[in-house]
C-alpha cells in the first residue's frame, strides 16, 4: 500500500458500526513500515543502530542492523504516530524475521507526554531467516510505566520498536505489516459447549462429559463416578467434540478419564469453522484418572478430542472435561499451579498451592553455580533447573512436607550449611545440604537422616523426587522466572540419574529402586508398584518429566539411617561428571562426613574478624557471620551480586557499599576484585553503567553510579591504603569525574537561577536510580547526596595518583556541591512545608531509609539543620511503633530499614538502634536461618513475590548497621567513634563483647569490653585515628568517672564518653 495510507501519524478508523454481529473485519493496517525515513534510530550507549529498508512481505519492511557490542541496552526504532480507538476485541500483527540471538522485541506506545509507556513484549524472541507472523491479543497489551499508572492506551503519540538485549550479540530484524484485525468478542467462560461423539453407550451420552463446573479448575481429589460421564460404544478411532458457538480463549483441559478405560494416545485439535482442524496438541502413552493438558494460547471455536488407543482395548470412558479460562494457566508455572489444587495437599511442592515459600542459598564464594533450599528440604541444584524433595512412606502412607512440624537449623548456627527437620510423631527426616568443590566444579552435598523414635522396629521408604519445579516460587518474576522447570529427558546411568542430558543427581548411598514418568502418564509420584530396579528412560514433549530414588530403610528401635546424594556442576568438563558412588551405605557415610567437616573448617577460616556478642547480640553476631557468607555465596567470580536469581546481575549501588561492609570483615581481596572488573564497564564519556551482567554494561542513566563507583575506589584506599588500584584506575576514574561534575554543572546555568527552578540548582539530573521514582525519574536526594560523596573522593583519588589540578579541581567541586545540596534540601523544606529531610526536591517526600545516605556515607550530618535529620527518622520510629501494635495493618516493608538502625547509632539514640534492631532480627525467614529477603510481607504466607533470598544487599546494610555499634569512622574530625550501640546488659555480662580485627580507615580494632567489680574495662588496639578516638560509655547507665592507666580522665558529652589519643584500656565505674 502507498499514498495517504502509508503517512506519518496515521489514524486509522474502524467502522465498526457496519459489522454484523458475529462477523469479523479485514485487518487494517497500522504501520506499514515502507517510509523508512518516518523512523529514528535510538540505540542506549554503547548499542549500535542502523535503520534501512530491506523487501517486504507487502512492499518495503524497516530492517533494524544491530550490535550490543558485549553491552546490554537497547536497539530502539521510534516514528511519529497515532492509535486509534481500539475495538473490545482484536489481534495485532507483526511480520518479523531476521538473524539474532534470542532477544526481546517490544512494541511501545507512548503517549505525548513522553512518560507513560503501554506495551506488548515476546521475551526470548527467537526469529528465523524467513517470515513469521507475530499475534498479540488484549491480554497481551499492559501499562509498563509512567504517572498514570494504569488504564488504557490513550493520547498515543509515538511507536518505539525495540530490541533489548537478552543473550544480546549482533544481527539484523525485518518488520513489516503491523495491522489490527477487530475480533468477535470471545464466548464467556460460563457459556455451556455443547457436545457430540462419534459414538456413545446408550445411557452415557456425550452431553454427560461437561459437568456443570466445567469451566472451574477442581479444587479436590474426587472425581466423578464410574458410572457418570461418556462412554463410547466402540473402541479403537473415536472423537469428543466440544461446540463453543464463538472463539472461547481458553489455556487447558482437565480430563477424568476412567481409571480402567482411557485414552492411551489421542490427539487434541481445535477449529474455527469445523471444516480445517489444528492440532494442538499430541498424547501419547497417557495415564489414566486425572489428566492435565497444558494449552496456553489456544482460542478454538471447535475443540475435539481424537481418540486412537484406548488403555485395554475396551472401549474409552470419559468422566468429565473441564475447560482452564483463559487466565487459569496462562504460564506453564500456572498451569503446574492447577495441578497441585487438584492434587492431595503435599502431592505438589507448597509453592504450587497458594503459599509464601521462603529458601536459602547454599555454594562456594564466587561459583556460577548455587543451589537453592527450600524451608520444606527440596534442593534446586541449578539455576532455573529441577528440584529434589524428600518424603517418607510408611505402609503405603506417604508423609510429605504437609504432615507433621518442620523446624529450620544452621550448622554451628551461622555456617551456610542449612538442614530441615520434620517430624512426623515418632517418625522423622532431616535434610542437610552443602557445597564442596571450586568454583566451576562445585558438587551440591545432600544429606537425609531418617530417625525412629518408636521403640519398635520399623521398615520405611525414603524418597527422593525429582520434579519439574523449581525451590525459586512462581511469583518470582525478575531475572530468572521461578515455578516451573523443564524436564524433557531423563534417565538412569547406574547410579546416576541424567537431566536434560546435563545434570546428573548421584545416589552416593545405593538406591533399592526408582521411577520415571512423563507428566501425562503418572501422577506426581510413584506408588510402591511403580518402583522398580531398571526405570526406563522417558523423552517428555511437554518438559515436565518426573522421577524418584527410593531407599527401603530397616530402622531399629530408636535407630537413624543417612542417605547420601550429589550433585556435581552440569557440564562438567569433559562432559557428564563421572560417578563418586560409593560402595555401600558405611562407606557413603564416611565420604559424605568427611566432607562436611572440611567445609566447616573453610567457612570457619572465612572468618578473618572474629565478633563475639553475649545475651541477645548472640544472634546479631550469628547472622553477620552468616551475612558475610551468603554476600560471599552470591559473587560471580569478581562480580558481586545482590542475589542468586531474581538479582542475578551487578549493581554499583549495591556492590560499593556491599564492598565497603567487605572491607571492614577483612575482605578487601573481594573488594579490590570487584574494583578491577568493574571499571572497565565505564562508558566512553565517563558515564558509569548501574549495572552490568553477562550481556554487559547496561545504559540506563542512574544518576547515583558515579559517584559509588568514585567511593568504592576510595574506600578501597582508605581501608587498605593500597595506592597501587587507585593509580591504575584513575584515568578512567578521572573521566567518571569529570561526568559527574559536568552533570552537577548543568544545573548551576543562568536558567536554573530562575525562581521557578532554583529549587534544584546544582542537583544532579533527574533520574530512576531510587527504584521509588520508577514510575517518573525525580531529582532524588540519594542521587546527590552520592554526587556529594563521589566529587569528595574524586579529590582524595586524583591526590592519591598524583594529579594536582585533579585533586584541587574536584575537592573545590565536591564543596560547591555540597552547599548546593544543602541549599536546596532548605528550599524543599519550604516549598513543601515539611521539617523532615525530603527525599526528592520536587516531591518533598518522606524517605527514613533513602535519607540515611545524607549521613553515611556522604558524612553530612554537620551540614544539615539537627532539627530536621532527627524529626525524619522520628518518623522512621513512629513508622515501626505502629507496626509493633497489636492488630496493626502494615502489609510490607524492605529491610534496607537496617540502615535506619545505622543511624539512630550515629545520632546517639543507642536505645532505638537496639530494638529496631530487634524488631528487624524478629523479620527473619526462617529466622534460624539469619536471613532477609528484599521484601517482607506482614503476612508470613503471602504469594507475592519477595526479591532474592537471601539479600545481599539488604545483609550488607545488616553487616554495616551491625558494625556502626561497635565502631565507625567520623570524617569531619577524623576520629573513629567506638561502642556507640554497646548496651549495659553486654559489659556486665561475664562474656563481655570481644572484636578481633574489624577494619578501619585507620587500621585494624581489636576491642574486649568486661566487666570488673563495679566497672566496666574497655580494651582498645590495632587503629590510630589521626583525630582520637571517640569512647562511648554502653548506654543504659551512667558512668560517674572514667579511669586509664590508674589515672581519672574526664568524661564528655554529658558524661556519655570519653576521647582518646589512641588504643588504651579504660575503666568506667559505676
């Protein structure tokens, strides 16, 4: 098409009016991409873009000629252009081909305003060399972001295609034809098929197969009767055939076949018109009883069943249909979801049934691999992969993670060695897991112990099943989607059992028997007559294979049995790992034990500072052991990363000040490491990427990067005073300077002197980097408060490297700026008319724990009025009194409020710092297992999605809130402040606080607190702050004099501390 239809801006308008009902209009079409030059090329740094014409299926398509360049980003093709009114039903369009990796194409609708964004996305899009037509239905269609925050697509004013980089690469996309067909709006769930057969047993007519719940997934076990449903009156090539009178959109099938008639092959088709049939879908080799059929997607008028092998030749009976809506099993993790509601409760992992599912991590520091475990003992070995899970069965009674109480442990009650324990009456299992090995060949360790407590012999089978379900729940979105996993093959090869051809799960301990099963063969799980000694391999068409190692334990009175299993790292080199089996179960034992001991005295030896906290700071200084452990576990080699799945990637806000907790755990090697991979990453214009992953560096401005980047290498020095890294990196970090001081001075022009924008004069740009101003990127006070922080450093660096000019050029620009920043905290203040700190300059917003950047690390409590920092995080306490009262409301919160704790320490307010502590302690899931996700819901069972488990991000604030209590350091005098969060209660106690090298910018504390007589000794060594040091008497009681080396010194501020010129003992008595 050519002429006034192919014009920019087009509006196409639907003459609805003049359909018939029922009748369907041609597509119209909404671009046509023959004008090439309508298009704008708009690559994210780093990105190349060419935009040209290439043929067509109709005329001329707009070929996009891409390469990432080993970034992330984006490939963006953006025209003028306008949306019309949509119909109530339609489908959209789009011919694609091209050669690239998978990535993901978006289609974007943004209105005039630039702000708010509608979108459809294929992620994982995988093209080919030919034509493929792409569909998009309503339900495809969402907001993605912007003020508005929802509705419809209205005030459209332009179209972004875009690419974004998945596995990334370089190549080329054709597009061609986007049009709109309107649709007859679909056939309601409600409405009633109706049905025919080819045959039907006189009495059992075909009509009788759709009860009258067809349209609602079962929510129990129980199935029809024998005699209810249809039944046909031939065996061999029949069919079921359900009439919908419309296109009826729909995701699957539940089927109740008879437990002794059913359909052993048959094939599911669907039709428009009953003339041309689709297949849909192909069975073969089915189960009997219930039968899930998985059909995302599908939107027939005519739906049939083709029966072609019944189970014994027969005949077939069918004792219902029941049709999944559209929205029922949209995802294949959904889908897995309607299984296990119509499943016995424990027959399907938990996370499948509607509840909260919290994990742990387990692996080596920097591997690529991790596994997760979940709170009920099932191991997920591989990223995105399959789970094991155990249960126990007793004369045919299988008891699973829903029977009996389940308690959570630690070994040695820090170490990332997690076990879960249930108990069922006198009957009981716990599942030990651990990693041995290097990074890039670590094995997964699984360990299960199965206890009789009866005092009667007793036999019991212990199963390990392997699932297509991942420990990662369904409602886990980000990075790696959770719920289900693919198990397309597998097999036994001795004593191993195969996965996908890659990962292999080793019965150290020799198995008595096992299983294998397709999913529409068998249920989740086998019965004693389904073990057998040689399973046979099985080839899945729908990935979601299952299969089980069975023990047969003979338990004596008050007797324990362990299985062994491994898991050794998929694609080992060399191919499939070869089997460690051991000969019998003592010898099984022996290896397992001898290499738990050996991962205990590594975590141990992981600890280079040693804290030790009597009374209730015994469980703070458990869970910094384990945080330091698990931020460790989450590394990627050098990267250091908040998460093991949802946050699988790199961040400079999190990894700096990750870092900076690193550094003062004696970690600095990780530190510098990170350091040394992550400037590379630096954009040519000194731009910082907030984050870089496998595909790269990604470009989306986050104004805050800058200036972490500039404090990681600083803190770096200060912690180590090694000038070697400061040296090699500072002409790139040079270049990060001068970015950020340029992006600080395009807000000092005339025009921001004006009245209307002097409020944020000297800020740095707007951006999103405070995930609160996603929506609308904010002139954020965190973003400045870095900028104040990074400019700072950037003058302790240049010195440091030798550059003068640098040195003088940013300690004056840091100074400026942080005038600046004060100056329009003030006028924020009083725009707004607020007397909390705001956390963005347009908004006046409250934001405690955004705030808390002002304080540490940008140092700023000398700059800002006392007044207003104290009324902000008065705020933050009223915040958390309501929380704590009984029947209180609050649905969620982010542990980053670990920061809050930071705070209250250095504001002198030691008492609230103790009992949100305390609060946040209580916030663990499960606590035993010293850990935080990045949300928590009030809720403890809520499905909704949670972040990583655990946080490393959320742990590294844990670690430096944790550390501020026992000392920080204060710039502005150089002095380091110590005990400023010791209670009474720990001095007095005959455990004392101890604390052996804990890193400071002036060396490393070594720091004892005791008791003696009625005196409180504090011994302090190792650091020479060239300001002193800053003594804090623990809080809750007074001291009435303070004495060192037998001599009285004074006591200060209030009689709260005493200063120091350097390390010394001292005694305060009480």
């Amino acid at each position: 098409m050519t002429g006034a239809l192919r014009s920019c801006a087009m509006t196409v308008v639907f003459a609805l009016s003049a359909l018939g009902a029922g009748a369907q209009a041609p597509a119209r079409t909404l671009e046509s991409f023959d004008d090439v030059a309508a298009f704008q090329a708009l690559p994210s740094d780093g990105v190349r873009l060419t935009l040209r014409a290439d043929s067509g299926v109709s005329g001329r398509a707009l070929r996009m000629e891409f390469d990432y360049q080993g970034h992330g980003g984006y490939a963006v093709a953006r025209r003028a252009f306008t949306l019309p009114a949509l119909p109530a039903y339609w489908a959209i369009t789009l011919w694609v081909r091209g050669v690239a990796r998978p990535n993901t194409l978006e289609l974007k609708l943004v209105d005039s305003s630039g702000q708010n964004v509608w979108w459809m996305r294929r992620p994982e899009l995988h093209v080919a060399n030919g034509w493929t037509q792409l569909r998009f239905r309503p339900a495809d269609l969402s907001f993605a972001w912007g003020p508005l925050g929802g509705g419809r697509p209205r005030g459209i004013a332009a179209l972004e295609i875009a690419f974004t980089a998945g596995q990334g690469g370089q190549g080329w996309l054709d597009l061609d034809e986007l049009a709109i067909t309107p649709l007859p709006s679909p056939v309601p769930d409600p409405v009633r098929p109706s049905v025919s057969a080819s045959s039907s047993l006189m009495g059992r007519p075909a009509a009788l197969v759709v009860p009258p719940s067809f349209n609602v997934a079962p929510t129990d076990t129980a199935s029809a009767p024998e005699s209810a449903g249809w039944r046909s009156a031939a065996d061999g090539a029949q069919w079921v055939e359900l009439d919908f009178g419309g296109p009826r959109p729909l995701s699957g099938l539940v089927l109740d076949w008879s437990p002794r008639d059913w359909a052993a092959d048959y094939d599911v088709e669907g039709s428009d018109d009953g003339r041309s049939w689709t297949l849909l879908r192909a069975v073969r080799g089915s189960g009997g009883g219930r039968r899930y059929l998985h059909l995302p997607d599908a939107e027939p008028t005519k739906l049939r069943l083709s029966l072609k092998r019944s189970s014994r030749g027969n005949r077939y009976g069918l004792r219902a249909i029941r049709v999944l809506s559209d929205s029922a099993a949209r995802t294949r993790s959904a889908f897995l979801e309607r299984v296990a509601q119509g499943s016995a409760r424990g027959a399907w992992p938990r996370s499948l049934t509607g509840q909260q599912s919290y994990w742990t991590v387990v692996g080596l520091p920097h591997d690529e691999r991790d596994a997760l475990v979940s709170e009920d003992g099932a191991v997920e070995p591989e990223l995105g992969g399959y789970s094991v899970e155990p249960m126990l069965v007793e004369g045919g009674r299988p008891r699973t993670w829903a029977d009996g109480q389940t308690s959570h442990s630690l070994d040695g009650g820090w170490r990332p060695i997690p076990t879960v324990s249930r108990e069922h009456d006198d009957l009981a299992i716990a599942t030990t897991v651990f990693a041995t090995g290097r990074p890039g060949r670590s094995v997964i360790w699984i360990r299960y112990r199965v206890v009789n407590h009866a005092r009667r012999r007793r036999s019991v089978t212990l199963l390990a099943a392997l699932r297509p379900v991942q420990v990662n729940p369904p409602w886990q979105f980000l990075g790696v989607a959770g719920g289900a996993a693919s198990v397309r093959t597998i097999g036994f090869k001795g004593r191993q059992l195969i996965v996908n051809d890659s990962s292999s799960v080793i019965a150290m301990t020799p198995a008595s028997a096992g299983w294998i099963a397709r999913f529409d063969s068998s249920a989740a799980s086998p019965t004693d007559e389904q073990l057998t000694r040689e399973p046979r391999p099985v080839v899945d068409s729908v990935a979601l294979a299952s299969a089980a190692m069975a023990w047969q334990l003979a338990l004596e009175p008050r007797d324990s049995s362990d299985v062994w299993l491994t898991v050794p790292t998929a694609h080992w080199e060399g191919g499939l790992p070869q089997p460690t089996a051991t000969r019998n179960a003592k010898e099984a034992n022996e290896a397992g034990e001898a290499m738990l001991r050996g991962m205990r005295a590594f975590w141990d030896s992981v600890l280079v500072t040693r804290i030790a906290l009597p009374l209730d700071g015994a469980p703070l200084a458990a869970t910094l052991r384990t945080a330091l452990a698990h931020v460790l576990i989450n590394a990627r080699g050098p990267a250091i990363q908040p998460g093991s799945r949802s946050y699988r990637r790199s961040w400079i806000r999190d990894g700096a000040l990750t870092s900076s907790a690193l550094m003062r755990m004696g970690h600095a090697a990780e530190a510098r490491a990170f350091l040394d991979w992550y400037v590379p990453n630096v954009f040519a214009n000194g731009k910082v990427p907030c984050c870089v992953d496998a595909r790269g560096a990604d470009p989306v401005t986050e104004n805050d990067a800058d200036g972490e980047l500039l404090y990681l290498a600083a803190e770096y020095f200060r912690t180590t005073r090694d000038t070697s890294a400061v040296r090699a990196h500072w002409p790139v970090l040079a270049r990060v300077a001068a970015h950020l001081d340029s992006l600080r001075s395009s807000r000092r022009t005339t025009q921001y002197r004006t009245p209307d924008l002097l409020l944020v004069f000297g800020l740095l740009p707007p951006s999103i980097s405070h995930e609160g101003y996603s929506a609308k990127p904010a002139y954020s006070y965190w973003d400045d408060w870095w900028g104040v922080r990074g400019l700072d450093d950037a003058g302790l660096l240049a010195r440091v490297a030798g550059d003068g000019a640098g040195a003088a050029r940013y300690v004056a620009a840091g100074r400026e700026m942080r005038a600046d920043v004060v100056a329009s905290v003030a006028r924020s203040m009083k725009v707004h008319g607020v007397r909390t700190l705001p956390g963005a300059a347009e908004l006046g917003d409250l934001d405690p724990t955004s705030s808390t950047m002002a304080l540490e690390p940008a140092q700023a409590l000398g700059d800002l009025p006392r007044a207003a920092v104290e009324a902000t995080f008065d705020s933050a306490w009223a915040t958390l009194e309501r929380r704590r009262q009984p029947g209180a409301t609050w649905d969620i919160f982010v542990p980053y409020e670990w920061r809050d704790v930071g705070a209250y320490v250095r504001l002198g307010q030691p008492e609230r710092a103790r009992s949100y502590a305390a609060w946040l302690l209580g916030m663990r899931r499960p606590a035993e297992w010293n850990q935080w996700s990045e949300a928590v819901w009030r809720e403890p069972r809520t499905p909704k999605f949670i972040g990583d488990m655990p946080h490393g991000w959320v742990a590294s604030d844990f670690m430096r809130a944790t550390l501020d209590m026992l000392a920080y350091e204060r710039e502005r005098d150089s002095t380091l402040v110590v005990g400023a969060g010791i209670p009474i209660a720990w001095a007095r106690d005959t455990a004392g606080v101890s604390v052996r090298g804990l890193r400071t910018w002036w060396g490393s504390l070594t720091l004892r607190v005791a008791p003696v007589a009625n005196a409180v000794r504090i011994t302090i060594d190792g650091v020479r702050p060239p300001g002193g040091i800053e003594l804090r008497a623990p809080f809750g009681a007074a001291p009435v004099s303070a004495w060192a080396d037998g001599t009285q010194i004074p006591l200060v501020d209030g009689g709260r501390a005493v200063r120091l010129a350097g390390p010394g003992t001292v005694e305060l008595r009480y």
